[in-house]
C-alpha cells in the first residue's frame, strides 16, 4: 500500500485518490474536475453531494453527446456502449 493511501483523509488527499486510481483517460475525471473549478471560481470551498450531483450529471451528459463512451481514449478494448443521452426538460 502506497503511503498517502494510508493517511488521515482530507480534501486534498480524496482529489488525489481521484486523480491516482482508475485511467486517466476516464471522462468521469474531467467532468468532476471541471464542475469543482467552476464551483471553485464561485468561491465555494465545500460541496455538499447534492450540490454537486446535478452539474456532475450534467457534465458527463454532455461529454456523452459527444463521445458514446465515458472515455476519451480512442482505445476500444475495454469500453461498454451506453444509451444515447437525450435532454430532460
């Protein structure tokens, strides 16, 4: 077991438990990503889960639009289809 794995958790060790395990490839990254700095620039230093779980969907939604996979690899060894993403209203 790695040593940062062992510590105390923290915000700033969970984002590296993130960002360490799982591909890097793996879109569910960018989106959590990219919904905490844009939570980040509106000064908020904590998320509650149902703050954060609405934007989250929404973000990998729309890499799903893109892309039918939660990847951006272009490698398809290991990929599972998912059902194309339509708009809630």
């Amino acid at each position: 077991m790695l040593p940062f794995q062992n510590a105390v958790p923290t915000p700033a060790s969970d984002w590296r438990h993130i960002i360490c395990f799982g591909r890097n490839v793996a879109s569910y990254k960018f989106a959590l990503g990219r919904v905490l700095l844009e939570l980040g620039r509106q000064q908020q230093t904590f998320v509650p889960l149902d703050d954060l779980a609405v934007p989250y969907a929404a973000a990998i939604c729309e890499h799903l639009q893109v892309e039918d996979r939660q990847s951006t690899s272009a490698r398809a060894s290991s990929w599972t289809p998912v059902a194309p993403v339509t708009a809630a209203n």
